[in-house]
C-alpha cells in the first residue's frame, strides 16, 4: 500500500512537471495542490504504518506503544511542515508580487500598412445657384423646398406684360409685313413694280421676324427651367419681389454623384497616381466608408502652400453624404505582410539610438535585456521595426518605462 501511494504522487508531480505554463498564477496553484496531496499522503502512510505494526505478530509487544507514540509524533511534524510550506508560499508570492509587472508581444510576421492623411472638400457634381438672365418681378414659383424635380421642368417666372405686348404688336405687324412682302413678291416675279419696292418689302417681314425672335427669346429668359435632375434645397425671393441676373433665386442640387477634392503635400507627389484606390470616411458617419479611385492629380504645385490637388468622384447611395462635409481621405503608400509591429511608445531613445526592451528566461527568472533596432514607418500608434528584431522575441509592450536593462519582471497579461 505504500509503495503505491509513493509512486501515486511520483507520477503525479513527474506528470504536473512536464506541464508547460507560464502564468505564474497558475503555477502557484498547482503547487499547492501537490503539496496538499504530499502532507496528506505522507500522514495517510504514518497511520497505515501503525496499524501494520500493530496487526504485525513478530513485532515486540513493548515496542508497539513506542511505534503508536512515534506515528503521531511524526503526523505533528507533517502537519508544521504543512503550515512552514503554506508561510514559504506566501514570501514567494510576495517576492513575485514586488517584481515589476510587464506585458509582451512575441514578434511574429504581420501586415503593416502606412496611409497618407488628408482632409477633403465634398461638393455635388451637379449643383446650381440659379438666378434669371433678365430683370423683373417674379411672377410665380412653382416649386417648394425639398422637391425633386426633373431637368426641363418650370421652377419660376418673370412677370412678362411689358413683352408680351410687345409680341402682341410685333405679330400683328409681321402679319402685314408678310401679306405686302407676297404680293409685292408676285408682282415682282411677273416683272411688275420697282425693285426697291420687293427689297423694302422683304427688308420690313425679315426685320419683323427678327425682332419677334428677340422678344420671344426674352420671354424664355423670363422662365427659369430645371437644367438636370434634382432637388430644390433653397428659394430665396418671394413672389412679387424683383430678382435679376448675378442675385441667386433658387439653389439647385443633385447628390446622386458627390466630388471630393483635397490637397496633398508635395513630399508625396512621387506615391500619389491617377487611378490609385483611397479610402473616404466622414466625421458625420462613422459606420460608413468607401473606397474609390483618384481621378485626377494635379500638375502644378501651389506655390503658397506647397500642395498639389487630387480629386475623387464617388456614387452617393442613399444620399447619405452631404455636400461641404468634412472627408478624411487614406491613401494607402507602403504595405508588408511580413513584419515585425510595436507600439511607437515602447521603442526608448538614447545616445546610441532607437532600442526595445525584450524580456529572457535566464536561472527561471524572467530578465529585461535592451535590443537596439531600426525604426520604419510608423502609423495608428505602431512602427514597423526592419532591423534588431527576431522571431519570438519578447518585446515589451507595457511596463516599459519602469524597467531597465538586467532587471527581473513577473510577466502579465
């Protein structure tokens, strides 16, 4: 019986050693689990001793009271060594708990991206401050705020009394004009009359004819026409007051295709092309993104601000988007799928340049050791580390402004 019960806990502590773990944490408690089981195997075996002995013929009679005194004695001493372990334990916790507390990365390969960020300015493709190509008082508007309406359709007219009695005479001229101007037509054509009379004629109904056309164009002036598909946002006037050419009327806008313009720094000019998918997010909706191609990339560079202009066009579904809403635009110019990524914070500066703190197993110790690296580009908060850094190594990503190098840590998540 007892050799069975060694050879329990032997494989028990054998099969709890070969357990790798490293959250310490969990160690302790496995720890003092086994000890548990040790304290109370080893007084489970005292006992079982004594009844052996006790039930055993060829021991001395005398020496069984001994034997009896003797097992309790050592189950005393197992229960002290239970109670100093359970005190060792708790300095051991201590010890750990004054160890500086670091979390850390393992390096491995990852994808890295560097983007370009600008802002840019969203206007609708198709928008209008419409005002009239004439003076006069406004007659009758026939939309309202938030209509939509189709390209050709009437919006608004010009009073037009003054005009229309100018046609009205000028019809009723042109009509004479063009029965004088035939019949002088055919007596010319049969050799009768002067020839000035058929020119004067022909001049008179022509010039009639022009003047009519005139009028009738001013008329058209009068009447403001939608020129594409869209919505009334704002009428200014009312009807009654006057409005003329350069004094807008109506604001006339469609939103099913938006432009997006920004200024780019010329540092850039070599990594921005025409055709090149960027990411547009707005302020106002931060749940919607979309990803469309520059258009256009200017060729000339503002001489104030050292900038050089792109420009987007972009569908808007749902008309969600807004004109003058603030865009941000990310213009992807370095992508790796193979690299190694730390926070910006944990690469530490000194005389001799950019380094990482790293974290080594060295005596069952976790050690703090300095590895100088070479920063790339940084983006979001990360750099991209291209040189000083291996595989698995452990960088430390939190805690780094307490440690130093050689120093002990306790490793936490």
């Amino acid at each position: 019986m007892k050799k069975i019960l060694v050879f329990a806990i032997v494989a028990l502590i054998a099969s709890c050693s070969q357990t790798e773990n490293t959250d310490l944490a969990k160690l302790h408690a496995k720890r003092d689990s086994l000890q548990k089981v040790q304290f109370n195997v080893e007084k489970e075996l005292n006992t079982l001793n004594a009844k052996i002995i006790k039930q055993d013929s060829s021991i001395n009679p005398n020496d069984i009271k001994i034997i009896k005194q003797i097992a309790l004695k050592k189950n005393k001493i197992v229960k002290f060594e239970a109670k100093i372990k359970k005190l060792e334990n708790k300095m051991t916790a201590r010890d750990l708990r004054n160890l500086i507390p670091v979390a850390v990365k393992e390096m491995k390969h990852e994808n890295f991206n560097h983007y370009i960020i600008t802002y840019g300015e969203v206007k609708a493709k198709n928008y209008a401050m419409i005002s009239p190509e004439m003076n006069g008082r406004i007659q009758k508007i026939y939309v309202e705020k938030g209509m939509r309406v189709k390209k050709g359709q009437l919006l608004l007219s010009l009073n037009t009394d003054a005009i229309d009695k100018q046609i009205k005479g000028l019809e009723s001229g042109l009509e004479l004009a063009t029965k004088t101007y035939e019949k002088v037509d055919t007596l010319w054509k049969q050799n009768i009359g002067s020839e000035i009379d058929y020119l004067v004629a022909k001049n008179t109904k022509e010039n009639l004819e022009s003047q009519l056309e005139s009028v009738l164009a001013q008329k058209r002036m009068s009447q403001i026409s939608a020129p594409f598909d869209g919505i009334v946002d704002k009428i200014f006037p009312k009807e009654g007051e006057m409005a003329g050419p350069g004094f807008p009327v109506i604001e006339f806008v469609n939103l099913n295709t938006l432009t997006v313009t920004a200024d780019v720094s010329e540092a850039y000019i070599d990594k921005i092309k025409t055709g090149q998918i960027i990411e547009l997010s707005f302020s106002s909706l931060p749940d919607y993104k979309v990803k469309v191609p520059i258009m256009r990339v200017s060729k000339v560079i503002a001489s104030a601000s050292r900038t050089f202009e792109i420009e987007m066009e972009t569908k808007n579904i749902d008309e969600k988007i807004k004109p003058n809403i603030v865009s941000t635009i990310k213009i992807n110019d370095f992508s790796s799928e193979k690299a190694f990524v730390v926070p910006s914070l944990a690469v530490r500066k000194d005389i001799a340049g950019d380094y990482v703190y790293v974290v080594e197993r060295k005596d069952n110790k976790n050690i703090v050791a300095k590895k100088y690296v070479t920063r790339g580009l940084s983006f979001d908060e990360n750099s991209m580390i291209t040189n000083g850094l291996d595989l698995n190594d452990q960088v430390v990503v939190k805690g780094y402004h307490l440690v130093s190098s050689g120093v002990s840590v306790n490793l936490v998540k």
